[in-house]
C-alpha cells in the first residue's frame, strides 16, 4: 500500500459517522448489512448516511451491492487488512510491542475475533 492511498483511507475514517458506520459494518461481518438497517441502529439520518456510505465506498474501504431496492454494504476487508498491515509494518524495529495487535496479527484471527468494546474506558 501506498503512502498516499493509506493516508485516504485515515482521512475517510477520521470523520466520527464514517468511523462508527465502518466499525459497525465489521461487527456485522461478511454478511454485511442494508442500508436503513445501519441508519436506523446508529441514529443516522437517510441523507446523511448516503453521503458518508459514497465517501466509504469510493475509497474503497466498504462495498455496496444492490439488492432490488436496496443496497447491501459490506466492509472490504481485504483493504481493511492492508491498511492495517501498512500501519504496523516494521513497528519497534520487528519486536513485539503491540499486545492488542499482536492478539490478532493474522487475517484469520482478525476475522474470527469479536470487536470489544472500549466504552468502558470512555473511549469509543
């Protein structure tokens, strides 16, 4: 991955609605989720929505997929997985410094893994 194309990825997920409709997208899994569905367990509002799902679809971090009147969206978890790769590539020389991380170093285990929960420390 590319400097520049990581770095258009960390800019679509710095906005607070694109993050939480990407995160909620990976708890959903492969399977993904429908449009109104997201919307309606975020609180978000239709117009809204659209415009931060185009934005996440167009740099490539989720897919949509039109399903009769619907779209179904789905994290793209191959690009998912090379940002993260980029992000920790060579981190501290090669040593194991990232515990959380290193929990979940394999694509395999990213995927099985359930998402925790960091609202009990008051970040989300």
């Amino acid at each position: 991955m590319e400097t520049l194309n990581a770095a258009e990825l960390l800019a679509a997920l710095g906005h607070e609605s694109r993050l939480a409709i990407f995160r909620h997208l990976v708890e959903a899994g492969a399977d993904g989720m429908n449009a109104s569905a997201i919307g309606e367990q975020l609180g978000i509002q239709p117009a809204t929505l659209s415009f931060h799902l185009a934005h996440l679809s167009r740099v490539g971090l989720i897919r949509g997929e039109r399903e009769s009147r619907f779209i179904h969206y789905s994290v793209n978890f191959e690009t998912m997985d090379e940002l993260i790769a980029f992000m920790t590539h060579n981190c501290c020389q090669g040593q194991a410094c990232l515990p959380k991380t290193s929990e979940v170093n394999t694509t395999a285990k990213r995927r099985s893994r359930k998402p925790t929960s960091l609202s009990k420390k008051g970040k989300s």
